[in-house]
C-alpha cells in the first residue's frame, strides 16, 4: 500500500465508500479507499446469485446528492436485477473519476491508534500498511457473510455455493440435485430460479418468512417521467417518514376496522407488493393482536398460492409479522408447486451433518450434487469486529463490543478517536431506504471533517457521556414494540454466541436526522475536538 500519509483512508468502495471519496475529495483532503473486492459496488458486487435484485424501488434505492445524476440514469425495472445496479454503482465510479483512488483486492486486517501523532495505520491481509489522520469504515452492515455451524460442512464433494459469495463465472444448475439451506431474503429470491433450472431442489426450512409479492416489471415510462419531474419533493416526501420510503404510513388502529376495512387495506397494500406492506395500519408493530391480524392475512395469501396443504402450513410464519426482515419475492411461494421442489422443515430436529453427498436431517440423507448456503450475515457489526481495531490505550472494538456494541449516533465511538463508522450499529441504516441514510452519514462525516479541517483540529472524539446517553435512548426506543420480541439478525440473534443487543435504531428517520443536525448546530455536541 502506498506510504503516503493520508488526511482521510476509507476502507469499503460500496455505495457509502463511493459517495464518501467524492466528498473528501471537494473538501480538499487527500484519500484513499481500500476494498476487498476488485471493482466498486459493495453489497451489488458481492451477491450475485440468481434473482439477486433490490427491494426498495429503484428509483428510490438510488443516490440523489447530484440532480444531474439523478436525471441521466433509467432503470429498466421497478425492482432491479443485481447487475443493472453493479452498473449503476461503476457508471458513478467513472462518472466522479472515483477508481484512481480506490485500491482493490485488498483486505483491511488491522488498525492502530498511534496517540502521539494523531493517526491510524492500517495493516492489510497481505502485510501492507497504510497511514492516515482520519478512518472510515464504510464496511457494510451486510457484508460479512454467516456460516452455518454444520457438522462436516467443509466435507462436501461437490460445489458450495454462499450467495453473498457468489462466483462471477455463471453457474450452472442443470440436471444437478441441489440443496438450499435457508429462507430469508437471500434465499426467497434465489429459490423460483435455481427451482427453474435444477433436476431437484430441496429447501432446507428453519423458520418460515413472510414474504409480499413485488409485482416487478419494466419501469412505467410515464411514472419515470413522473418522478423526475418531482423527485426533490419525492426524497423531501420519503424522509418523514420512519424508513426513508415514499409511502404514506396510516396512523389507523387495525383494532378499531371492521373485517371489511382491514381486508380493503391489506389487499390494497399487497396489490401494490414490496417493502410498505405494514403501512397499512398504524399499530401492526405496537400490539400483539393487531400483528396477528395482518400475519393471518399473508398466511391465507400463502395458503391460496400452495397447491399441497401440508406444504402450504409449513411456509406460513408463525411468529410476529415484520419483527425479521421483511422479504419481497418473485413467485417464490407458487415454487412450491412444482414437482421438483422439495421442501424439509428443521426447526426443532436441525440439519444433523453435511456428507460429502448429502444433507442429513433427523437420520435421512438428503442426496445432492450442489449446496447453496443463504444463511445471511453477521450483520452491522461483523465488518467491523473481524478487522483488529485498537483505539487509545490500545482499546480493542472487538473486545470492547464482546457483550454488545456501542456506538454515539452509529457514528463514532470513544477511545477512538478519528475513526467514524457509515450506517453503524445505533442509526437508522437497516431500517431504512439505505441509500439516503448512507447519504446523510456521508455528508454528516463530511461535514464534521471539514470542522475540524477550517478550525485545525488534529482529533475528534465521541464523549463517554454523549455515548451512553444515545446509547441508553436507542436500547429503550428499540424495546417499544414488538420488533425485539423475534430472534433476528436485527439483534444479533442468528449468529452463534453473539450478544443480544438491538442494533439498528428504531426511532424513525426523522427523529434520528434531527438529532444529527442538532449534534451540529450545537458545536458538534458529544464530540471532543483537539
Ligand atoms: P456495502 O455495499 O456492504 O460495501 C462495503 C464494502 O466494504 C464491501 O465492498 C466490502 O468488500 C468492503 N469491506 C468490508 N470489510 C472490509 C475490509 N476489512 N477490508 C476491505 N474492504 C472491506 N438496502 C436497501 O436499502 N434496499 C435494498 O433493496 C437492499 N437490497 C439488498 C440486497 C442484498 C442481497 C443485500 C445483501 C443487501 C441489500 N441492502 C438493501 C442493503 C445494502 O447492503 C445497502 O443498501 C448498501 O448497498 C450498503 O452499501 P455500503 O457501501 O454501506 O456497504
Ligand atoms: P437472513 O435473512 O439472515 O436469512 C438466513 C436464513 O438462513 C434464515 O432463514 C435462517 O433461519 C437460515 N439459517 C441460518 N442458519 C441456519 C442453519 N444452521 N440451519 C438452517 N437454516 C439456517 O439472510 P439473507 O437472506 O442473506 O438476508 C439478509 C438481509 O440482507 C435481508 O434481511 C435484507 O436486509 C438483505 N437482503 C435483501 C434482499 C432484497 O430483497 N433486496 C435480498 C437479500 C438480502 P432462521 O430464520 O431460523 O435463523
């Protein structure tokens, strides 16, 4: 790595990566971004697996810190497919002339604090160190990807296949038997396609999802038309609301609606598919009999679009509709009618072994030729625990964050100084449009490093009080409702040993942006400078 000593290195060239060197740059700091991969992109270049797509719409899940940008891109589809984004991600590459500074193939291992000079120095897999004043891990809250902890795994003979790891040559399932362990997001939109192509697909079930149709389609040349015209007031319209969608969010009790009405706005959601599905209502993720309602209607929808009853029971969730991730899926559900896909249920009896040629679950080997591992990340912190982060004192993140993670706003920590995390663990980031929160914790670093640049401050720092303080606020807020009631990723909850902490804060989009900016007008209130 080079031994120029740098004002700002960010580690991670996805979307916050990206955006983030295009803004250090107009602050006249130098700046390198260090990636793993080898091409920009992020999350878009990593997951390509079949049916790999967003599921906020596109003309939603897209940046919008430059109009002109904003107006020269078109998107094919509502929804679109993993490459039409990869492109989008390279075509803002060349656009802003970002690859000159992007250094790929390089994997971050270590970081070190040295006090005296003010400055990190980062250690690569490969030995190569580099030095800054400045760190910016815009490592990805969904990047790290998560292993299951499978008894001879590793012995399987034939291909195994993690979507978050996906080859970039094409692979082939044709006249394979093929095993896919999972049915989160990853999996509800891999399933339809390897099912279209495999002699046999079977899925290895240990919690049923919810999952509410897409209606994808090319994108309507007049709704495009539509939005550009607007789409200042559109963004403006998506940030009051709680996840940075443009959606209207009813504030009417499900409780106090006939059957008739609930019925109208249930099916008027699930007409329009994806991610607002729970915008019908106002008290869906507050009260336990009014999430019951909304689940018994997506399992009624499930049950109609399943042939097998037996079958169809066993895809409806029984737990608390919108409390894990919401999935939105491409004819995911009627897979399950065809006569080569198989479905075998491991909740409570778990996947004993993997063979060299089989899966076995309760005694029976399930015979394969290829394994897909759809088990997910260890989310929000992974990325950040895996690299050796040490701060003041020689404080170490992964240590420190043993028993949970703390963080003041998701974007800074104490004891070390300098370093700033995009989409951190206590900010809004998952539970949002991510795209523009990525852009509000960009410009919000942004703009606290041109601070510290116009005053002459060599360090920044998250005070222990500020810390807490946010910290205690996000955990209380994140208990209010029925969200921490599930075992999900949100908490940290799918991965072995991992503590069980709520993560991503739950307070809505508006609240969290307004406390950012009070932060600032405040003299970037919780921060030491020196
Ligand atoms: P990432 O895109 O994850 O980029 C982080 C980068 O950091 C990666 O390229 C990684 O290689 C690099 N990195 C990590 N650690 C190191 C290290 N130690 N050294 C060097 N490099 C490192 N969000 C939405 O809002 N809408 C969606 O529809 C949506 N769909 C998704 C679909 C999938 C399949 C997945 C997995 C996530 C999806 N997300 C979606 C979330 C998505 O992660 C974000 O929207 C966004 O792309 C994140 O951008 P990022 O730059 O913060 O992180
Ligand atoms: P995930 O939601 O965490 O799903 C992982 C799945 O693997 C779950 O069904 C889990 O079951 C199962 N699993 C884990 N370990 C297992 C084991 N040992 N045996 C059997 N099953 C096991 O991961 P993901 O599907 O990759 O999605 C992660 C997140 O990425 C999503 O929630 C979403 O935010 C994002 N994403 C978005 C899209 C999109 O549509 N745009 C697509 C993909 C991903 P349990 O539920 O029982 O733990």
């Amino acid at each position: 790595m080079s031994k120029k000593v740098y004002d700002v290195i960010i580690v991670g060239a996805g979307f916050a990566g990206m955006y983030l060197l295009h803004r250090v740059r107009a602050l006249g700091l130098s700046a390198r971004v260090i990636e793993a991969g080898s091409d920009v992109g992020g999350t878009w270049y990593w997951n390509r697996y079949p049916g790999a797509r967003c599921d906020v719409e596109s003309m939603q899940y897209s940046y919008q810190f430059d109009p002109e940008l904003q107006q020269e891109w078109s998107w094919s589809e509502r929804y679109s497919p993993q490459p039409e984004i990869l492109d989008y991600a390279r075509h803002v590459a060349e656009r802003y002339d970002l690859r000159r500074d992007i250094q790929f193939d390089t994997r971050i291992a270590a970081a070190r604090f040295d006090e005296s000079a003010a400055r990190w120095t980062l250690t690569a897999e490969d030995g190569g160190t580099t030095t800054a004043r400045f760190f910016v891990m815009a490592t990805g809250c969904l990047s790290a990807p998560n292993w299951p902890q499978i008894d001879g795994l590793s012995s399987f003979a034939g291909p195994t296949y993690h979507t978050a790891l996906w080859p970039h040559e094409p692979v082939s399932f044709k006249g394979q038997r093929v095993a896919v362990i999972g049915t989160g997001s990853s999996a509800i939109q891999s399933i339809p396609h390897i099912a279209r192509e495999a002699d046999h697909l079977t899925v290895f079930q240990r919690t049923a999802n919810y999952a509410v149709p897409a209606h994808n389609g090319p994108l309507d040349a007049k709704l495009e038309a539509e939005i550009k015209a607007h789409y200042a007031e559109m963004r403006a319209r998506a940030k009051t609301t709680p996840g940075g969608l443009d959606i209207v969010y009813s504030k009417d009790s499900v409780l106090e609606a006939t059957p008739e009405e609930q019925e109208a706005a249930f099916e008027r959601n699930w007409q329009r598919g994806g991610l607002g599905f729970m915008s019908a209502f106002g008290d869906l993720m507050m009260d336990r009999k009014a999430n019951d309602i909304a689940a018994e209607f997506v399992r009624a929808k499930i049950r109609a679009l399943v042939d097998d009853p037996e079958t169809a029971e066993a895809l409806c969730p029984k737990n608390i509709i919108g409390a894990k991730r919401f999935c939105v899926d491409i004819g995911y559900f009627e897979t399950y009618n065809r006569d080569n896909v198989t479905l075998v249920e491991v909740k409570g009896r778990p996947i004993e072994a993997i063979t060299p040629t089989s899966v076995r679950v309760h005694g029976r080997d399930y015979e394969i030729d290829t394994l897909v591992i759809a088990t997910g990340f260890d989310a929000m912190t992974g990325a950040l625990t895996r690299v050796d982060i040490r701060g003041r004192n020689g404080a170490a993140l992964a240590e420190r964050w043993a028993d949970g993670p703390t963080s003041y706003l998701g974007l800074a920590m104490t004891d070390f100084p300098n370093l700033f995390t995009v989409t951190g663990p206590g900010s809004p980031s998952v539970f949002s449009n991510m795209l523009p929160t990525i852009e509000q914790h960009v410009d919000w670093i942004a703009g606290c490093l041109g601070h510290a640049k116009a005053h002459g401050y060599t360090t920044i720092e998250a005070e222990a009080e500020a810390e807490k303080a946010w910290w205690d606020h996000h955990q209380e807020v994140g208990a209010r409702g029925l969200k921490s009631a599930a075992d999900s990723w949100y908490l940290g909850a799918n991965v072995a040993g991992k503590a069980r902490v709520f993560l991503p804060y739950y307070g809505g989009i508006p609240a969290y942006f307004r406390k950012c900016e009070e932060v600032v007008a405040n003299g970037y209130e919780g921060f030491a400078f020196g």
